[in-house]
C-alpha cells in the first residue's frame, strides 16, 4: 500500500471523483434497500409475527399457485390438520381487507379473523362478537384507543386493546373474531340466500340438529368432529343459524354458516410431521410462514422489482468500479513496468493495486451508508416506510464493498500482463 | 561481484525469418569498473543490457550476476535477482509522480519487503551521495532533469546491487550535466564495487569510463581497456 496511499494523495481530483460516485451509489442502493424492507415490512409484518411456523392455504389443483386472496379453508381442513401427528396446533385465520370508520375518520385495514382465544392475536381472549384489538397504526389511523368504537363492514365494534405494529398488503391489521371476521369478509358462493334461522342446535357432544334453509346451498350441515351441527349453508353470510358441537369450532356458536370457513389455516409443528401426506388427506397445500409471503400478491410483484432494481444498483456499481480501475490501471501501467523492472514481483503489485481499490471502496462506502442511515433516521417514523436496521444498512454496503472489489479485481489484473521491459528506453 | 556474458545469442521475429540482435557476445565486467558499450542506434546496445538485466531471456549463452548463472531461472527467480543484485538506471529517469526523491527510493525496500521508515535513512545517504540531500521531499515535477537522474541513479542503488545498468543516462541532458552524470556513476562504481555497465550512443562523457566495448549489428568487440 505505499504506493497506493500516495497515489489516493495525489491524485486526489480524480479519486475524490470516483469515491463521489460511490457515495452516491451506495446511497441511492442504502435508500432503496430501507424502501423495500420498509415496504415489505408493511407487506407482510402480521404474517411474519404470526407464532406459525407453516401455513396451510386452500389447493386449487391444477399446480395453481397459492394465495392469501384466492384461499379459502373449511372447518374440517382445520379439523383434520389439528389431529395431524407433529403438529403441536393448528389455527383458523381468515383475511380480508375493509374499511374501518371512527367517528369522523376511515381507514383501509386488514381484518384478521381468529377464533376467540386464539394464541395468532393479541389479546386474543379479549376478542369476541363485539370486540376487535387493533395495531398502533390502524389505532392511530382512526384516532382511537382501547375502550373506543370503530365501525367495521357495519358493525359497530368497541375496542379491546391496541397491541404490535402487525399490517398486511400495507394496510394496518384489526384483530376480530371469526364470525365478525366472516360478516366482513366476501364469502365464496353467489346470489342472496335466505335461512330461516337461527335454527336451533344441540350442545357440545353427541346431540344433533337440523336446520333448513333456502336459497343456494341450502340444505342441512353436518358438521365435523365430535358434534353435528346445524344451521343454514348458503355460502353467503347473511343468514343465520346456530351451531354447536364441542364448542371447539371456527365460531363461537352462533354467527353465519360462513363462519366455517377461514382463510388459511397457522400452523405450529415439530419434528416429523408429514405436511406432503397431510396436505393430501386435507386437500390443503403447507409452506413455511416466510415462504407464504410470496402468496401475497402485492408483496411478490413490489418486492421483485424493488429487488431487481437493488440488484442493477449492485451490478452497475461494480461495472463502474471496474472501468475507473481499468483506465487507472492503463494509465499507470509505465509506473508498474518500471516497478516490475527494478524488481517488485507482481503479487505485490496486485497487493497494492486491490488495497487501493478496497481503501476507495471502503470510504465511499462507508459515507454512503452514512448518508442513507441519516436520511433513513430522518424519514423513519414518517409516512415513508423506511426500515432502518443492520440488515438493511451494513448488507448492502458490504454487498457493495465485494461486488466493487470483484471488478476492481477484474481491471487491476491486467498488472500481471505489463511487461517490465517496456521501462527500458520508454520516456514517461 | 560480477556481471558475464558468454556467447549469448539473441534472436527476435521479424516476419518470417528472424533478425539477430546480438550473436554470440561474451563480455566480464569485473566489481568495481565501468563498462561502456557504445554503438549506433540499432546495433544492439539495448538487447544487451535487456539480457543483462534479465528482462530477456537470450537464445543461447550464458548470463551470469554475482556468480550466479541466471540460465532456467523462473521468472520470479528472476525478479528477485533483480530486486537484490542490479541496479537499473533507465534511460529516462521514470520517476513515480506521486513519490517524494526519498521515496522513490524507499519504494525499493517496500518491494523487497522490508520496511520504508527503516529505509528512509538510508534513501537520505544516498540522496545526500548524488547532491539531492536539500530536495529529498520533493516530487518529480520540482525537480529539473538532472535532478530526477541523480534520483534515478540513487533508487538503483538503493538495495546495494553487485551490478549496475545504465541505459543512455545522459541523452536528455545537456554536456555538462551529462558529464556530471557520467562522472557521479564512475565514482559509485568504484566507492560501492558494482560491475557496472553503460550503454550510450555519447563517446564524449568516456573519460571515467575503464573499458569501453562497440557493438554493431550484434556483434560486441573486444572491449579496449583505458
């Protein structure tokens, strides 16, 4: 590096010039990177703070895709899942983005549908047919705290808690129950239908019901597992009936029939369970929680071209690195041939060249990654997602740091090609 | 200490055929004596100093630096024999710009491995040997021709070479700083006992010199002693 630190030194116009253009890659790459995890964050945070480890979505056939908006699982996909061996438990969660009123104020949230006690919310045994928990952003969105009401799809719900930070396809997550989530949420099936309910059911157990309705889908519903279960099955939602059985079911014993079916099913599982063979027997396609996210269908499309575009950032700040240390490395070439003629060995030579290289790296580096912590600090907390972590920040400065050191890497070879017998007689 | 050449032959492309740079040259320059190999432009002076340096390998012959024949060397065998036996002193004095005089000769203990602030006394004494002792912290463009050869001349003996090569040291100086030149060599030479060899086209700065060898068309005469 003796040689090297002189020429930083020296020529200092043109490497002031180069690490300028460092700063501003790394800067630009540093904003971008905040920018997408803060926007992934508000993607899928209430997917990934899900106490899951696999999720469990509706299989279509025909080697469709999954995905949180398409997916709809019933009672008896939950069922077989929860007797599954390996799998510690298995919980109903049903998704659907609404509109949230609080006096004056309306908000898009997510709503996320649990069964009552359920240990996916907050305050989970704080949630029933009248309650909701909320995340800080939908309370702050709607200007309420617990105690409050807030008017969801209709229904006037107060507020039991505000808990976490959770959103989903950017929208702030209301926690709900799975019948209020069912009233809220578009159900599959078409065309009014009319029950007659609330048919009457028998308790948890053995006993039976029977419940008559009409309109599409009518007819009577036995439920699965330990109780029979009755009540309208119009697959619309605006009906109601009764049901019963164990008590363990999607609902909570009264609601729409819809209510019977959820989104997705979270599960936790151990060691040996059999998803492939359980899936199967369900009719259920498993992925791990992080894999899921790619079933949200804003998150994939966003988050690949904010990736491709990081990635361009990274290949173009390589290829500029190269080409300055490639006309750098012509334009010193002389220097290196006499260097070689009074005897310096090449591995030397490259030594010094690619710490030169590293040291501009670096510092460039180094002050873009700065700039773009200080700006992500000052527009964090704001209305930008900006996600300021180590992940964010030291990654792609490090990524930045290879890929630069790589092309110079590539340009700086060309030392082992000068010959040393051009220093005699050359004029320079 | 001693530079010898025997028989070497040097052939290089030329078309189809080849053309003979130097044919079957024998030359011993003993420690302590100046060498001058003069000759026309063309004739083959530079090949000769290139296979002495061993920047080129001759065809055939025999090279040898201090008693050790450089024949099926590496090239990094080669490079290291240069780096601790010969001097070279270039034509022009191809000077890093972005080194001080004392560090031009520092960088030649960075490149052998060894420390540049352990090596700095050192460059001092030489830089204070060629008359540069007030300049040694100023660059290449604040210092005059002459100067930057005397740093030149300095940096090759920074590793205290048993053989120095000097290629055409005075052609971009006038006559009497060329005679300086040549003159400061001469006194080197015989203070620190490096087989020296000078290559120059000038017969007027042979004064200093102990022997003089002509070579034309690659063919070296018997050198005449003075």
């Amino acid at each position: 590096m003796f040689v090297a630190w002189r020429d930083l030194r020296f020529a200092k116009g043109r490497f002031a010039l180069m690490g300028t253009v460092i700063v501003l890659i790394t800067l630009l790459v540093g904003l971008l990177s905040g920018l997408t995890a803060g926007l992934g964050r508000q993607n899928t945070s209430a997917i990934t703070g899900l106490p899951a480890d696999r999720i469990a979505f509706q299989d279509s056939g025909g080697g469709l895709d999954v995905s949180y908006s398409d997916s709809t699982v019933t009672e008896e996909q939950w069922r077989r899942w929860a007797r599954t061996p390996g799998v510690r438990w298995a919980e109903p969660l049903g998704i659907t983005t609404t509109r949230a009123t609080a006096g004056d104020r309306s908000a898009a949230v997510s709503a996320f549908g649990v069964r009552a006690g359920s240990r996916l919310a907050p305050h989970g045994g704080q949630l029933d047919e009248r309650s909701v928990v909320l995340s800080g952003t939908a309370a702050d969105d709607l200007g309420v705290r617990p105690g409050g009401t807030l008017t969801l799809a209709g229904q006037r719900l107060t507020v039991a808690a505000v808990e976490g930070d959770a959103s989903f396809s950017h929208t702030p997550v209301v926690w709900t129950s799975l019948d209020v989530w069912a009233r809220t949420a578009p159900h599959p099936g078409t065309g009014p239908g009319t029950g007659p309910g609330p048919a009457a059911g028998t308790g948890p157990g053995e006993g039976t019901g029977t419940g008559t309705g009409t309109g599409p889908g009518e007819g009577t519903e036995t439920g699965p597992g330990e109780g029979t279960e009755t009540g309208t099955s119009d697959g619309l939602g605006d009906g109601t009936g009764s049901g019963s059985g164990d008590g363990t079911d999607f609902g909570t014993g009264t609601g729409p029939a819809a209510a019977r079916t959820a989104t997705v099913i979270a599960l936790n599982t151990g060691p040996g369970v059999d998803t492939a063979a359980a899936d199967r027997a369900a009719g259920t396609r498993t992925l791990a929680k992080d894999d899921s996210l790619s079933a949200i269908g804003s998150y994939t499309s966003e988050n690949g071209s904010l990736q491709l575009m990081r990635g361009f950032l990274f290949a173009i700040s390589a290829l500029v690195v190269g080409a300055f240390f490639t006309v750098w490395t012509i334009q010193r070439s002389g220097d290196v041939a006499v260097l070689k003629a009074l005897g310096a060995s090449t591995a030397v030579l490259l030594k010094d060249a690619l710490g030169q290289a590293v040291v501009l790296l670096a510092g460039g580096t180094l002050i873009g990654t700065g700039l773009a912590a200080a700006l992500g600090a000052l527009v964090s907390g704001t209305a930008v997602p900006f996600l300021l972590t180590p992940a964010t920040v030291l990654l792609p400065a490090a990524v930045t740091i290879l890929l630069g050191a790589a092309g110079a890497a590539l340009s700086v070879r060309r030392v082992t090609s000068v010959d040393p017998l051009t220093a005699l007689g050359s004029a320079r | 200490m001693s530079l010898n050449l025997t028989d070497v032959t040097l052939t290089y492309p030329d078309g189809d055929a080849r053309l003979t740079a130097l044919d079957r040259v024998t030359l011993d320059v003993p420690g302590g004596t100046l060498t001058a190999v003069v000759g026309p432009s063309g004739s083959g002076k530079s090949s000769l100093l290139a296979v002495a340096a061993t920047l080129i390998t001759a065809d055939s012959g025999t090279v040898t630096v201090d008693g050790v024949d450089t024949t099926g060397m590496g090239r990094g065998e080669l490079t290291a024999l240069r780096r601790r036996k010969i001097g070279i002193v270039f034509q022009q004095p191809n000077l890093l710009p972005s080194l001080t005089a004392a560090e031009q000769l520092q960088v030649m203990a960075v490149i052998d491995g060894r420390s540049p602030g352990r090596a700095r006394a050192r460059a001092l004494d030489l830089l204070d040997a060629v008359g540069l002792a007030d300049l040694a912290d100023r660059r290449p463009h604040q210092l005059s021709g002459g100067q930057r050869q005397r740093v030149n001349i300095a940096r090759a003996l920074m590793n205290d070479p048993t053989v120095l090569l000097v290629d055409e040291p005075t052609s971009a100086l006038d006559h009497e700083r060329g005679a300086a030149v040549v003159d400061l060599i001469a006194r080197l030479t015989r203070r620190r006992a490096t087989a020296t060899v000078l290559v120059t086209h000038d017969t007027t700065h042979l004064t200093a010199v102990d022997q003089v060898a002509e070579v034309r068309d690659g063919v070296l005469r018997r050198p005449a002693r003075r």
